[in-house]
C-alpha cells in the first residue's frame, strides 16, 4: 500500500514539472481522490461487517446456551 502511494507521488511529481501534461495532473487528482473515498468506504464496511457477524455469533451463543 506504501508503496503504491509513494508511486502515486511520483507520477504527480513527474507530472506536474510538464507543462503540457496538466490534464494528467488532474486526472491523477481525480483518481487518487476516488482511491480515498473508495479505501475509507472499505475500512468502514469492513468494520461494520465485523460488529455484524460478532453480534449474531453471541446471539447463537446465547441461544446455545439456553436450549441446552
């Protein structure tokens, strides 16, 4: 993962020393803010999912408990 941010950096780096590649510019911004929004939205559902499954393996636990 580090090292896909740190080639990120680079290519912005490379990119914005060319004058004629600003549009590039841009659309590496756009990208990289997509990849944010997208590695946040993961580690929240992923949270999420675990609280989930946590709260149903109690709740068969519970139930295991008490029927038998």
């Amino acid at each position: 993962m580090n090292m896909l941010l740190q080639y990120a950096a680079n290519l912005l780096q490379r990119f914005a020393r060319e004058e004629d590649g600003q549009d590039l510019v841009e659309y590496a911004l756009i990208v990289a803010a997509v990849g944010l929004a997208l590695i946040t939205t993961v580690n929240q559902l992923t949270t999420a999912v675990v609280s989930l499954y946590s709260s149903i393996t109690q709740g068969l636990t519970s139930i295991g408990a008490t029927g038998a």
